[in-house]
C-alpha cells in the first residue's frame, strides 16, 4: 500500500502528499514520536524537488497517514480514549452506546474553525472519581495533540487548538456543576 499523507487546514482545504520514498517515510514516521509538539508553533514543511509548501502549525486541522502499517507505537498514550474515524456508512447506522459498567462507547464529532469536520467512535474505561471523568470532558482543548485510528488504515493527529466545538453522543451523564442543562432544537 502507498503511504499518503493528507494536511487539513482550517480554511476547509485538503493538502494531499506522498512520500518520494520509503526511506524518507521512516523518518516521518520516527518523527511521530514528537507529535505532542506538532501543533506548538513551529511551521510543518512538507518539500521535495517540485515544490516545498509551509503550513502555519496555527492553521492545521488536522494530519492523515495512510499507511497499512501499525503506527500506534509511534504515538503519545491518550490515557484511556480510543478515536477511530467512521466512514459514511459507518455514520449512517443506528448506534448504540454509551455506559456498560466501567466502560464507555460514545460518537464524538470534532468541529474545527473553517468548517472541517470529523466523526469518530469512541471508547474506553470510565474513570472512577467524578473530577477525573469532568476533567477528560473538559481537558481535550487544553491537550497538545488527539490521534486517531482512519477506517483505511493508518493514524490521524488532532490541533486541539483550531477545534471549536464537540458533540458526544449519547449525552455525558456526569457535566460540571455549572453546565447549562438543554436540549439541542
């Protein structure tokens, strides 16, 4: 499988690369390691001979590797959230979620500035103390970067900083003391 790299930015365009050869995907990928710095200011350049594009760490959305390669290793722990993108027809089935024991299932969709938009499935263990589980809903603006698994293979990185918004499904059953109670129209 080609390994391709795709760059969303927050004015809702899709930047589409791929790697000149496996040798400079290695190094790439080893570059994952420090993914919780990849939004922190320093611009992402992607070049080869035809052309070098700068992107603004302020204005990417997000970054896709498509890659039939297992990269999770490569990747900063997210402290029991598990993100996989959902494809189309993915979205379109009922679903069925939320609380099973000490477990969770939930939809989450991420809205980012300029309209980019992405769904995911979401799982993992309930954290036992309330302040813990107010924290995770409350702390993902603040993380440096969120990963997700893509349905065709490969990792997605998040830039928390150009979300604007997200919508958990079904509804948090624990909100913080000061969350305004009501329904969406």
């Amino acid at each position: 499988m080609t390994s391709n790299i795709t760059v969303i930015t927050t004015a809702n365009r899709a930047r589409r690369f791929v790697p000149t050869d496996e040798g400079r995907l290695e190094a790439i990928i080893d570059s994952l390691r420090r993914s919780g710095q990849l939004f922190s200011g320093k611009p992402l350049i992607i070049g080869a001979g035809a052309q070098t594009e700068v992107f603004a760490a302020a204005a990417i959305a997000c970054i896709e590797i498509e890659t039939a390669r297992d990269l999770e290793e490569y990747l900063p722990s997210q402290h029991n959230l598990s993100l996989t993108a959902l494809t189309p027809a993915q979205r379109a089935e009922p679903f069925v979620g939320g609380l099973n024991g000490d477990h969770f299932s939930v939809r989450i969709e991420f809205f980012f500035t300029g309209g980019h938009v992405l769904y995911m499935a979401a799982a993992g263990v309930r954290k036992p103390a309330l302040a813990e589980r107010l924290m995770n809903l409350t702390g993902l603006f603040e993380r440096p970067v969120l990963h997700y698994r893509l349905a065709q293979g490969g990792i997605g990185l998040m830039n928390p900083r150009a979300m604007t918004r997200f919508v958990i499904t079904p509804g948090v059953p624990d909100l913080p003391s000061d969350a305004w109670l009501a329904e969406a129209l």
